[in-house]
C-alpha cells in the first residue's frame, strides 16, 4: 500500500490538475482543423484545381480564417492575465512551442488572405471595390498561386504539427510525452478537414477524393493512435499508468466509445462503404469524424492532465 | 500533607495578603498603529518589532510580532525565549490569522431568544456588565456567591479568577486538570511529592532512551518537547513508542509497539517486573531514593512477557527487547509521563506505573530524565484579603475523589449545577473553554446550562458554549491585549511578557479591563487598586526588581540558571509521608486504594465497533484555531483513520465521506475517511477539534466530525476524579 | 555561481506545517493557496508501515521545464543563485508552467499571474534564510548553496543518504532529502 496526503489544495491543481478546461482542447481542434484545410486548400492551389469554378479552396481559407479567430479568442478567454497578451509578441523564446506557435499563427493570417485573395467574397468587393482588381492581377501568376499553395501547406503543417509539439513538449505530463502525438493531432486535424469538405464540397469529384482521402487519414489515425499507447506501455511505469488511464481508467469510456468507436471506426466503415458505392453519401459520418476530433481533444487534454509521475 | 496544592501553587498565589497605596501611573497606554495613525493623522511607516508571548496554545512561547505599515504582517519566535528558542509553532506563526479572523466575536452580545439558538442583542459594553452585575447580585441573595462557577482556560482568566474570589466563590475549575493532565500529575505528585507540570520536566534533548506512550510529540505541538524529540532523533537516541496509532513519534521510532488500546498498564507492569526479575533498575538510585521496592517486587511478579502477550498484543520477545533496551540506557532513560492521561478511568494508576518505572531506571533529577525545575518569583499584586466562602467548594463535596481538585473539578462543578447539590449552582463564568468541546458528554452541559439563571461566556470567536451564553464578551485576542506576567515552572526560570501589538479591529476588550470594570458594577473596586494594567504589572515587576518597561523592550527576563540534575549537583527531595519516592503508596493505601498498581480489564468494542481514539493536530489547538484562515489552509477537516484492512473489508476508500455512530445511537457530522497502514483494525483515530455546529464559525462550520459530541460515555478516575474518555465505541454509517 | 538548494531531513521533520505557514505570512500568500505544504507518505503494511515525511516546494530544478515552455520569458532562472522565479508583468497566464511542473509547484495567483516558491530570494539577499528554513522549530531544513563544497548543504548531502524528487522526470531539482 502506497498512501500520500499533503496539505496542499491549489485551486486548479489539486488534487488533480484540471488548469485547462474547455478552451484549450477546443482550441488545439479549431488549429488542427484549419490545419488540416490549409494543406487541403494549399494541394489544390498547388494541383491548379483552383480553375475548377467551385473548389472548395475558395472557400476554405474563409472558414479557416474565422475558425482561426475562433480558437485564438478561446486561447485568449484561457489566458488569465490577459492584459499581458501583448508579452508573446516582444520575444521570441526558442525552447516554448507556445511561442513559436504564436509567431506562426502570425503568420497564418496573411497565408489566408493570399489565398482569399483569388476570389473575393463578394460583400467586402462591394466594400472595397479594388480588391476585384488585386483578385485578377493575382489570377493571372499561376507561379504565384502555386508558392500560395506551398505557403499555405507548409504553414498547415506547421499548425498541425506545433498543436501537439505544444502538449508533448511539457514533460510532466507523462501521457502526452510521445514522439507521436504531433502526428496523431496532424492527422486528426487533415481527417476533420478532409470530412468537413466531404460534407460542404459543391464539386463531386473533391468530395470523393476526400471522403477516399479521409479513410486513408481515419486509417493513419488508427495507427498513430496504436503507436502512441504501445509507446507508453513499453516506456516507465508512469507512461504505462498514463497509457492504462485511457485504456481501462477513467478516461477509458470516453476513449473507447467517442474518440475510437464513434469518432474513427464507425465513420470509417460507412464511407467505406459510401465511396464503393454500397451507400449513399450521408452527412453523418463525416460530422461524426467532426466531433470526434474534438473529442479527441479533450480527453487527450484532460487525460494528460490526470497523468502523471510518481 | 494536602494533595495537589503544593509550595509551587501556593508561591505563585502566595503574597495576596497585604495591602498597599497604589502606585501612580507608570506610562501612558500603548496603543496599537492604528489609534495612532487615527490620532496623529500620520500613516505609520515601516517595521515596528514588539515582543510578546504567544496563546495559539497554552505553552505560551515569547514571539517578536512584526507590525507593517501598521497592519500585523508576521509573528516569529523571541531568540532569548527559553522555550521557542526563537522558533514557533504552526499556530505561533499563525497567530496573524487570529487577529484577521473574520468570524471573530466583534461587539457585546445578550441572548434574545432561547439558549443556543444564537440570536443575539448588540449591547453597549455597560449595558452588557449591568445585565451581569444585576443577575450576580440577584445570585448572591437568593443563593449565597459560591452559587456562581468559573471554568477558565489559560492564563488571561486569572483577572476574572480574581474578580470571583473577591465576589465570594471558590467554584472554579479548568478542563486542563480532569479532562487532560490531572492522572498524571497526581500520580507523580502521589509517588514523588512533586508533579511533572506544564511545561514538562522531561529531558528529552540530552535523554539516550525514550518511551512515548500514546504521546503523539510532533502533532502534540508542545514547541520545546518538540524541538528536543527532534534533537533527540538527530542524535540517534533509541525511541519506543507505544501506541495503538502509527503517530509521527512512531514513525521515528527504533521499537514501535502497536498496543491494543487499554492495556497500557499491563505492559508497564510487565516492564517492571523484567527490569526487577532480570536485577536491570538501578539499584543504586532505588535503594537511596524510593520507599516500597519489595512489595512492588512482589505485587509485579506475577506480570509476564507470556502473561502480557495476549493482553497488549505485543509479542513476548519484544516485550522483552524493549524492556532490555530501556535498561540499556540507564540513567538516561526516560518513560515519558505524557500529558493528556485520561483514556479509561484507571488513569492516575497507569501515571503512578510511569512514575514508578521511570523510579526503577532513576531518571528523577538525571541528565536525560526527569530534570528539577523552579520558578523566576514574582511576588503577586498586595490585594486585600478575599472573604472567606461559607460553604465548602461544590465540585468535589466530601472529598469524593481524594486527591482530586487542585485546579479544580469541572464534571463535578456540572454535576453541583445539574443536581443542585451541596448547593444550586445559578451562574456560570467560561472563559476560553468550549465547555461543549472539552468536557465529556455534551447532553450532560447543556442539561446543567438549563438550571442557571446566568451564563457569562468570554472568548474570542462564537464558540458552541457562546451559543448558549446570556452574554458574550468578546475578547481581544492575545495579539492586542496586556494579560498576566508568564513565568512558569521551568529547568530555566524566566519571565515574559504579553502586551499589545495591534489594536483590536473592532469592540473586542482585554480581559483584565472587563473584570475592573465589572468590579466597579458589583462594588469590588478595592479589589481593583490599580489605574490600569501597566500600572499593576510594572508594581509587580518592581516588587521582583524589574521593571514594565525593561520587559516590554526583552519580553522575556530570565533568571539565574539552576542545577536541573544530580551531575549538576541538583539534591531532590520528596514531600511524601516517607519523604521518598512511594514505590509503594502510603498515602493509597490509607485512603483504601491500591498501594500498587493493578492491572484491570477494559471493555472490547462489541462486534462491528471500533474504539475511538482522539488526539491532535499540529496546526490546531483544541476547538479554538478552526476559523483562523492561514491554519484552515493547512488543515481543514480532519479524517477517520481506519486501518485498510477494516476500510477494505466496508468498501471505504480515503476520500468517501461516512458518519460515525457511536454505541449510545449518537451520530457525528459526515467526516471524510483515511484508510491507512497507520492504525490497528480495533481503533478508529480522529483529531479533536473539528466538526463544529456553530453556525457563526462560518469557517469551521460543519467541517469535519467532533469526536466531543461521540464522547457520551465517560469513566470516571475513583482517585481524582478525571474523565477517562477512551470508552466509546463507534461504527461506520454509510449515508452521509 | 552560486546554485541555491536545500537539503531536509525528512527524519527530524514532524510534518507540523510550520513552514508552510510561515511562508504565508512572509509572502502574503493569497488564503487557499500553498506555495509550500507537507506529503507524507506510507508504504508497507501495518506496524511494519514505513513512512517518510517532508516539506516540499518548488524545486528550482536546473533543467527546469516550467522555463523552457514559457513563451513570454517570464519563468526564468535568476542570476541569483539560479533561482526559478516569474516576472510578473511578463507573465501572461497561459499555465503551461503549471502543466509543466512535475511537482505541482506553480498555481494561478488570484491577480493572474503565475505565482510559486521564490526561495526567499528578498530575505536571501538580505543573508537571511528563507522563511520556511528560518522558522522550522525541529531544524530539519538547511539552505544554501550546492556548489559550494564547503556549505553546510553540501557537506549534509556528502554525509547522509538522500534523493531528491521524480529525478526520471528529468528536471534536475535542487531540493534533496535526507533519509
């Protein structure tokens, strides 16, 4: 028998840390996916799909920049000195993925505003009427484009990449100190992406290749997803407690069903089923992959922060 | 030969006699950095330093109370304090939390409604000693003044103790006697002529061997026992400690003995009879010093390891082991008296095992034993003299309880006051007791309160009792008060002062100005020569040849060193009828008890019960320090211990919630569960203090469980009169 | 430099919480929060439990994450001894200090920012101890520096046996227990 009792009872630490509730699970999904839209919106600048009249990169760096905000604001409503924000933007610290992920968010926006610029919605054409006139010149490089898309995948990738570096670099957590996790968030945000133009996508064939495409990543995830509990069943005793809070304890219902159950392999299997045409296409699958991503979030947040050393 | 009023009583409160003029004025009031800030207009900057004794807990360490911008900001220990030694307790450095207390009592209350109901009528401080006054002259005709009682705890009573005597009662009890040390100290004073006293006599710093039974040192927080228990471990003394809990002590300890509970005596008297069997006491020592060695020899014979072993559950070897041990270290071996001894109502006979054993190893008046101590004298105040009591003291009439009484006899003051018997008892003065948390069955007090016409309760918080006061006095707390010169008992005669650091934060008064100005209500003036409280202790001081203001710069003044052993050349002597160490007790035997302890048998826990056991915490004192902020912070309920097993076996884990149900159908407040590896499967442990029901201790209310309320049962010591209340049982109730 | 520790021998320590308060009063440390508090742990089966209990804190470890993973700067080691402290008007309250910490050291200070065990640096500086060492009435706490082979810490580490905690988390704390 192993008893410990302490004096202590810091709110948001004891007796098990709980500092990051809904915010920044809720704003590591919105990254993820904007991530994953970036790298799908970018390939099809890069691929020149953007002569198609109605791909869907024409409309993706617009969710992406509202969904952007949407997670920055959440990033923000977590902050809890927050008239200090502005301190993020007066130093580069090299050793915080925080700090590298702000500077990148930084750069995020323009990435999306070049991309918007190929088509300007229409409200803020009537607002501004010379952006019709950038909008064209900007048609007229495809060279351009193509760096546009290259900017745009490799920004994503970064987005992705750094919305789970951020979680794995901050060692006391002993569930999240993987070397995949970056991967699994990376993959996670391409599959929500990938669902999320399946289900708006106006052009057929995008919407098959990515219904297709997010089986590919669903499967990707899987695997990851395995990689990532063997990794911590074979490291200390601590990271197999870890990996044990997901797979048997109290986290293990949440697992199992949402992010596992409901969240990959139930989605999975209809689309499989949809893209063999045994099935008509139906929202649900897609919207399940949706909200599973976000739960994937939580429960990899909340786990972690229920994990620790001893 | 009177039992318990020896010279050290009789010279603290000797020199009452005389009367003389009063000194004129020595120096204006201190006042605290606010009135002075309101006074001046000016904000007061910096760091003032001022020297104080602490009262968190009766050992009453000198602290230096640091004062910032005006505003209390810290309390550390005085360096030249002989018993901090400059460093406090949890509580000592707490204090600060007393002062800030937001649940303090604030202004004079008068009970509107039904007692306990706690409505209260704000009152002017004069309103409030008229409705005193009128109700103790009402007393004093119908009844006579002995129908008013006092039970007071600590040292800041003595004014009221005072202003009583002067009225006319000798009523007057405090639950640190019968409800704590009383066993112990009558037995020592029975065997030795002599007690142990508070602060204790023992020697830990330099003992080479120590036996703690069931003294929790550490979560007892009696700083210098403490501070030496913690010297001692760094040396690499040998400690044994028995105790059906796994306490702090224990988990330093070389032997822990994990006793079943009750059969403390039976262990002592196997001891003694290995050390006298096995020609392994020190012979020297008994044969000059003690009075009874062959009768003991032979009463002790009969006390086997084998006999011992089902009783206390410790095995034969072991018993043997740590006897050996014990002997090993002669004569620097100490069986500690402890302090808190009543458990089972045959109390003061395990003190007089303790007293005889630590007799066979001479630890009395050796270096590492039991040191001599003496007093810095400070002749008392020259009040006039207090008028006779016509009837003798109400709380032990006939000598019930022969050696009980010299602090006087709380249960027994209750049941005067319930019975109506010698006399009626109509009036009550507390001053610092939670009488519903100290003495033993509550029904009992609150049954008793119901016959009185006039209950005075003066304290610092809302206390239960103040619950069911007629009027509330709220005290300021020690932090911004004057009270009583301190000077103990002590292997380093010393005096210290306590005097005011910050003004009270809002009507809260000192007690010595409460009992003037009640004096001046009932006609007692003369009582009360003095003009104010610096003048009657710097007339006090100068009578010893010091003065207020010397004292108020050092706020301790030691006395001369004093020999405290054999080795130092220190010469005991023992006032008993054979003038020796009583072995054998003449004085027991006279009165008809036995001259040798005997082992007798407590009652099990029936099946599905669990004995409860109380003890303390660190951080708290009594029921007194709940609310204080900065110790709920470190401690804020406490936990039933109960042992894994037993959790195990209930489905309870450390963290459920439960209530206890005691065998008389008593339910306690809900009380958060610890299953642990640190206590038998026959006992259950909590700490005392908790589980308050006053709803005006917004900070405590409701949190943790009283084990007062689950003490209904009680066994009362046939010698003194103390309450053993060790003898409840419990079970566990799931629905909370 | 200087590298300030603390060596507790977790023999003498009763667990009293004197530190624990005595921080609080030094630093005004917001009620209900703890920069300092008591663990005690209990392995084994009764009465063979053995039971070790000590005074813990911040570590002011060498390699510490809660520096690494601040994107403002704010977390850093002092010049002073290589002491672990926050700047305050730096500090923007992401908490990933706090998710950082292996020992739960860090918490939410009611103003916002992220407050913690700043060693005294104040009384340090002064040459006093801190607080916590300063007021432990069984002296079981010793402060000082660990790279001075001749401090009164080091000679305690050279002398007894001792660990420090979670050293596989790999933050090289500056804390050690005596045992």
């Amino acid at each position: 028998m192993y008893e410990i009792t302490t004096t202590r009872h810091n709110h948001l630490v004891d007796s098990t840390l709980h500092a990051w509730s809904w915010q920044i699970p809720t704003y590591l999904f919105l990254g993820g996916l904007v991530a994953g839209m970036m790298l799908i919106s970018g390939y099809f600048l890069f691929k020149g799909r953007y002569k198609e009249n109605n791909c869907s990169c024409y409309y993706l760096p617009l969710f992406s920049i509202v969904l952007l905000s949407l997670g920055m604001l959440f990033l923000f409503l977590d902050l809890e000195h927050k008239a200090y924000f502005w301190r993020l933007y007066t130093t580069f610290q090299i050793t915080s993925p925080m700090s590298w992920g702000a500077w990148i968010l930084i750069l995020v926006y323009p990435a999306l505003i070049l991309n918007i610029l190929m088509r300007v919605p229409k409200p803020l054409i009537n607002k501004i009427p010379k952006l019709k006139n950038l909008s064209d010149e900007f048609l007229k490089h495809p060279f351009g484009i193509k760096i546009t898309g290259i900017i745009n995948m490799i920004l994503g990738g970064m987005v992705g990449m750094y919305t789970g570096i951020l979680l794995s670099s901050l060692g006391a957590r002993p569930l999240w100190s993987s070397a995949v996790l970056w991967l699994l968030f990376l993959v996670s945000g391409l599959s929500g992406a990938a669902a999320f133009v399946h289900l708006i996508a106006k052009n057929v064939y995008e919407r098959e290749l990515l219904a297709k495409a997010d089986n590919g990543f669903l499967v990707i995830e899987l695997f990851v997803i395995a990689m990532l509990i063997i990794g911590l069943l074979t490291s200390s005793k601590s990271h197999m407690a870890a990996a044990l809070i997901l797979l048997s304890g109290p986290f293990a219902s949440s697992f199992w069903v949402f992010v596992l159950g409901l969240g990959i392999v139930i989605p999975l299997i209809i689309q499989l089923l949809a893209v063999n045409h045994k099935i008509h296409h139906t929202p649900v699958a897609p919207i399940m992959v949706i909200l599973g991503g976000l739960i994937l979030r939580f429960v990899i947040v909340a786990a972690g922060q229920y994990s620790h050393w001893f | 030969m009177t039992y318990l009023s020896r010279r050290r009583f009789l010279k603290i409160s000797g020199a009452s006699i005389i009367a003389t003029a009063a000194l004129s004025s020595a120096g204006g009031v201190v006042k605290g950095a606010k009135k002075l800030e309101e006074k001046t207009g000016k904000k007061i900057k910096g760091i003032q330093k001022i020297p104080t004794y602490c009262s968190m807990c009766f050992w009453k360490c000198s602290a230096i109370a640091y004062v910032k911008n005006g505003e209390l900001w810290k309390i550390v220990g005085n360096p030249e304090d002989p018993l901090s030694n400059g460093r406090l307790c949890p509580r000592g450095t707490g204090g600060v939390g007393a002062h800030y207390d937001p649940d303090r009592l604030k202004a004079p209350l008068i009970r509107k409604n039904e007692r306990g109901e706690e409505k209260w009528v704000q009152v002017t401080w004069d309103e409030a000693f008229e409705y005193i006054a009128s109700k103790m002259n009402k007393i004093k005709k119908d009844y006579g003044p002995e129908s008013i009682g006092f039970f007071s705890h600590g040292i800041g009573g003595g004014f009221f103790k005072h202003l009583l005597k002067a009225y006319g009662t000798r009523n007057i009890a405090a639950p640190s006697f019968d409800q704590c040390l009383g066993p112990r100290d009558t037995a020592f004073e029975i065997t030795y002529g002599d007690v142990i006293g508070g602060p204790e006599r023992t020697d830990i710093e330099n003992a080479k061997c120590i036996v703690l039974f069931g003294s929790h040192i550490g979560e007892n927080m009696h700083n210098t026992q403490v501070q030496e228990f913690a010297k001692a471990v760094e040396r690499g003394a040998s400690i044994i400690v028995v105790d059906p809990r796994m306490s702090t002590a224990a988990t330093k300890a070389k032997y822990y003995l994990p006793i079943k509970p009750g059969t403390d005596l039976a262990l002592l008297l196997t001891w003694i009879n290995i050390l006298i069997s096995e020609d392994l006491y020190d012979k020297d020592y008994v044969k000059k010093y003690t009075f009874g060695f062959e009768q003991l020899k032979a009463e002790v014979s009969k006390y086997t390891p084998e006999w011992a072993y089902p009783v206390t559950g410790i095995e034969p070897e072991l018993i043997r082991k740590t006897a050996h041990e014990i002997a090993r270290f002669i004569p620097s071996a100490l069986v500690h008296p402890g302090r808190h001894s009543v458990w089972y109502g045959d109390d003061t006979q395990r003190g007089r095992a303790l007293a005889i054993i630590n007799a066979l190893i001479g630890s009395w008046g050796r270096k590492g034993g039991l040191t001599n101590q003496d007093v810095f004298d400070i002749p008392s105040y020259p009040y006039p003299p207090y008028p006779e009591p016509k009837r003798q003291r109400a709380d032990n009439p006939d000598k019930k309880y022969p050696f009980g009484g010299a602090e006087g006899y709380t249960t027994g003051l209750r049941e005067a006051t319930l019975t109506g018997k010698p006399y009626p008892i109509k009036g009550w003065f507390v001053y610092g007791t939670n009488l519903l948390y100290s003495l033993p069955n509550t029904e009992e007090t609150i049954k008793a309160i119901q016959n009185l016409d006039l209950l005075v309760v003066i304290d610092v918080i809302p206390s239960e009792i103040a619950g069911y006061a007629d009027v509330v006095l709220p005290e300021a707390v020690y932090l911004e008060r004057y009270d009583e010169l301190f000077a103990p008992y002590f292997k380093q005669p010393f005096v210290s002062i306590r005097q005011p650091v910050v003004d009270p934060p809002n009507d809260q008064k000192p007690g010595w100005w409460m009992a003037k100005q009640l004096s001046e209500k009932l006609g007692l003036q003369k009582y009360f020569p003095w003009k104010n409280i610096e003048e009657y202790l710097d007339t006090r001081l100068k009578s010893a040849g010091l003065s207020l203001a010397e004292i108020k710069k050092k706020g301790v003044i030691k006395g001369p060193e004093i020999p405290l052993n054999l080795e130092e050349g220190f010469e005991p002597e023992f006032e008993t009828p054979t003038g020796k160490i009583e072995l054998y007790s003449t004085v027991l035997a006279e009165k008809g008890f036995d001259p040798i302890p005997k082992f007798t048998k407590h009652k099990d826990p029936p099946a599905g019960y669990f004995r409860l056991l109380f003890g303390r915490a660190p951080m708290h004192s009594f029921s007194r320090t709940q609310t204080n902020r900065l110790l709920d912070n470190v401690m804020n309920e406490n936990e039933v211990w109960i042992n894994a097993d037993v959790a195990k076996k209930y489905g309870l884990n450390s963290g459920d919630y439960i209530k206890l149900k005691n065998q008389d159908g008593v339910l306690s407040n809900k009380v958060k569960v610890k299953s642990t590896e640190r206590i038998r499967t026959d006992c259950v442990y909590i700490v005392h203090g908790f589980g308050h029901n006053s709803r005006m201790l917004k900070g405590a209310y409701l949190k943790g469980a009283s084990d007062s309320q689950l003490i209904t049962k009680y066994k009362i010591d046939p010698l003194m009169g103390g309450t053993g209340m060790n003898v409840n049982f419990v079970t566990f109730e799931m629905e909370v | 430099m200087a590298r300030f520790g603390m060596v507790i021998d977790t023999v003498k320590c009763v667990g009293c919480t004197d530190c624990v308060v005595a921080c609080e009063t030094e630093n005004n440390v917001p009620v209900g929060f703890a920069r300092d508090w008591i663990e005690q742990i209990a392995i084994g089966k009764f009465p063979d439990t053995h039971v070790e209990i000590r005074s813990e804190r911040c570590n002011h470890c060498s390699e510490a994450p809660c520096v690494n993973c601040c994107p403002t700067g704010a977390s850093h080691h002092s010049e002073f001894g290589g002491v672990v402290l926050v700047t305050h008007n730096e500090c923007i309250g992401c908490k990933a200090c706090i998710e950082s910490c292996p020992y739960g050291a860090r918490f939410v200070h009611p103003e916002g920012y992220i407050d913690k065990c700043t060693f005294c640096i104040h009384r340090v500086k002064e040459g006093k101890d801190p607080a916590c060492v300063s007021v432990c009435p069984t002296h079981c706490m010793h402060f000082g520096d660990l790279d001075d082979p001749n401090s009164e810490v080091s000679k305690l580490l050279q002398k007894r046996k001792h660990h420090s905690l979670l050293p596989e988390a790999g933050t090289s704390p500056n804390i050690f227990y005596l045992t």
